[in-house]
C-alpha cells in the first residue's frame, strides 16, 4: 500500500501530464483523442485525491494509537479508529488468508502491520498481521435494557490484545518498541548525584537492564464448517481464547525472570531445623517486603502473587496466635493486594539446592530439601517497575493442510512480547510449601 507522500508524487505527476496536454492544445480546440485522455486524467486525479485522503487519515491514526501517551486520543480520532475496527473483518481475513491473496483493508492494514513488524526488528513467520492500532484495549457494553447489568466484551481486534494478570495488576504496557529495549535505571541511593554521561554502577542493586522479544505462540483448532459460518460472536470467542493464552504466556515470562534472577532478589525460608521449607507465616511475608524495601524497589503500587493454594493458606494462618485473624484480609497482605495464579506453581521451581534461611535467622544453606516436589513461588514486585513490552501486533498462521483430513483448520497466534521489572531490586520471591 503506498503512503500518502507517494500517492502526492502520483498526483503531481498527472497534474503536469493534464498541465502539458492542455498547453499543447492553447491554440486551437481538442481532438477527441485528448479530450478522452484529458478526461481519463481527471479520473485518475479524482481517485488518487480519495486515496490520499484515506491514506492521511489512516496515517494518522496508526501514529496517534501507537503513540506511547498517557492522554485520551481526541474524540474524532476514536470515531476514525471504531471505523477501521469496525469494517474490519477478522473471518474474512483468516478466510482470504488461507488462499495467500488478502485484499480491501484487510490487505491494508496487513502491510502495515508487517511495517511494524519490520521496524521492530520482527520477521514474522505469520499468513495474517494486524498492526498493534487496532488491538487497543476497550469494552463495550453488551446490554442496553435499562434494567439489566450488561457484561461488556471487545470486538474481535480488541480481543487479540494479550490478557495478561501483570497489566491488570498496574504493569506498564508498551507498543512500538524494537531490537532490545532498555528499561530506565536508577542508583541505588536515589540521593546520589550521577553525571549524565556516567551509568549507574554493575554492581547496584538498582541498575537498569534491557529486555528482548520472545516468540509466543497460542494455537486454536476451528472446522471448517465452523470457519465458514462464523459471526462476529463466534470470531471474539476465538479471540477470548487467543486473549487468554497469551496473556499466560507473557505472565509465566515474568514469574520465570524473576526466579531466574536468583543472586540479588530470591528469599527461601525454613522454620526448624529441619530441612524442610514452610508455607505462609506473617514473618516471612513481611520478610519479602523488606527484601524489596532495603533494596529500595518498594512501591505504593507493589503487590503479591501467589498460588490460589498459598493464599487460601494465608487466610486461615493466623497472623498472631489465637488472634482467629488470618494474614490474608479482604485480599490484602500488610496493606498489599495479594492476587492468586495457577502459574506460580511447582514447575517454575527447577533448582533441588535452597538457601532455607532468610535474611532474618541468617545461617547456612542446605541441600537437603526434603519436600522440593512440592514448593511454589510466592512473588512480591513493584508494579510501577514492572514493563510489559510489544513488538509489534499479532502475526497469525492460518494453516489449512495440516489437519485438512479432519476438515480442520488451525490458528496459530504469534505475540512477540516479554515483560519484566526495570531494576532486579524491584521484585523478589520466596519458596513455600502450601501443601
């Protein structure tokens, strides 16, 4: 699709053929061959002045959307954008897809989407891109009966945009980023006066790190039956599945940079003796607000994440003895939202050897895990320092042939996302043992 500085150059173009033609005939009048032609420039003029006219609003759209900015875009760039959404046609996409020649806007905004791509560093390996733009999170509401509660849901295009417990808890989202982004960084005395040109020493606990793109793939079976009768509610089902998926993926990202980041942010506990690693005790969840806090990474905004078994755990643990007052209350642990996940569980924990004290009883460490086959992650992070990073929007395989004898298409999404905090020191975890 040409841009609006090419389309321009084409129209000039005509403009000095229909100029030339004219001055050719000042002197006399026209014969039917110049007028046809003359005419058939004026055609051309009147169709390159809609394309350009299209191709200034869309440029102007995508720019607006993809726009890292914290206001509301004006209300005539939400109308120009609920157009493109709605004329938008997922199932024809996929359909047209299939064959290998997309067409309208769908074509459209595919080749803008591979721009994306290309800008961001991607090759994506997809039949089907859809530009970040038109992924922009919104809900409308389903009902209009005034005297009923309507749930609300997004369009297909909406839908798409990964549904991840991180954002949903406060973590920063970014679009438009490419190669490897580098996330803010800061001393870790934030008193200390550091010239622009001097980074914040390796050895802070607050120096900054980079952060690259990671290939994630949600893959959805449809028949063709099914493909072929679609409707805008039978598309945002499918998109609700690639939604959820997604956002998992980037999610279990997260919990595994931070256990993967062991020297500088990891706390495990222990009780007795014993090598044996505890559950939830109103000392050790304190404990991890004070590893974040002495590394200065703590935040109003910080928060727990837990398995659904953990924290079940810390609401019938009593903070005190014979208090009846679980450590968990009203979703808070010590004033921080406390939020559950079935991916903090044991599989994010590979490592068999475990330092079983904390930073509270000091002491040795121990390899002799008795009940490692059983442990879970229970994480604490500063969700203002939290980044969940786009490159580029969604790249889909619309494969027909691998499943073609069950009458099976399969949809593979690609999401090239990864998302961590911007500093070590701003998130931390302890092994538990909620079982």
């Amino acid at each position: 699709m040409k841009n609006s500085k090419q389309l321009k150059e084409a129209r000039g173009e005509r403009i000095d053929a229909l100029e030339s033609l004219v001055t050719s005939a000042e002197a006399r009048e026209m014969n039917a061959e110049e007028v046809t032609l003359s005419e058939n420039i004026m055609g051309e003029v009147s169709d390159l002045d809609q394309q350009i006219e299209r191709a200034e609003k869309l440029e102007a759209t995508l720019k607006r959307q993809a726009a890292p900015v914290s206001h509301a875009v004006s209300d005539n760039g939400s109308k120009e954008m609920k157009e493109n959404r709605d004329a938008y046609n997922l199932g024809k996409a996929i359909k047209e897809a299939g064959t290998g020649r997309l067409t309208g806007l769908e074509a459209e905004m595919a080749q803008e989407a591979r721009n994306e791509f290309r800008e961001a560093g991607i090759s994506p390996s997809g039949t089907l891109q859809i530009p970040i733009a038109l992924m922009e999170k919104r809900a409308d509401t389903v009902s209009t009966t005034s005297n009923v509660i309507g749930e609300t849901q997004q369009s297909v295009l909406q839908g798409l945009v990964p549904d991840s417990l991180l954002e949903r808890a406060g973590a920063n989202r970014i679009t438009g980023v490419a190669g490897s982004v580098l996330l803010p960084s800061l001393p870790t005395d934030a008193t200390d006066i550091i010239a622009e040109v001097t980074t914040a020493p390796s050895s802070s606990a607050m120096s900054g790190r980079k952060i690259d793109p990671v290939k994630m793939a949600s893959m959805i079976t449809i028949s063709q039956q099914a493909l072929n009768m679609s409707s805008g509610a039978f598309d945002s089902v499918v998109a609700s599945q690639f939604r959820k998926h997604s956002g998992a993926l980037i999610d279990q990202q997260f919990i595994d940079n931070v256990i993967a980041d062991k020297t500088a942010t990891y706390m495990e506990r222990k009780e007795t003796a014993a090598a044996v690693v505890t559950g939830l005790t109103f000392q050790n969840v304190n404990g991890l607000i004070a590893k974040v806090g002495d590394a200065n990474g703590i935040g109003d905004n910080s928060k727990f994440f837990g398995s659904y078994a953990s924290l079940a755990e810390g609401r019938v643990t009593e903070a005190v003895s014979n208090s009846g007052v679980g450590i968990l209350q009203n979703g808070n642990i010590a004033g921080y939202e406390a939020l559950a996940t079935s991916l903090c569980n044991v599989s994010r924990i590979t490592d068999a050897s475990y330092n079983t004290y904390n930073e509270v009883y000091g002491g040795g460490a121990s390899t002799a895990v008795t009940n490692d086959a059983t442990l879970e992650p229970f994480l604490f992070a500063n969700m203002d320092d939290v980044y969940v990073c786009y490159w580029g929007g969604a790249d889909l395989v619309v494969d027909e042939f691998t499943s073609a004898h069950l009458g099976i298409t399969r949809l593979i999404m690609n999401v090239y996302a990864n998302a961590n905090t911007a500093h070590a020191a701003s998130a931390a975890y302890m092994v538990t043992d909620p079982v």
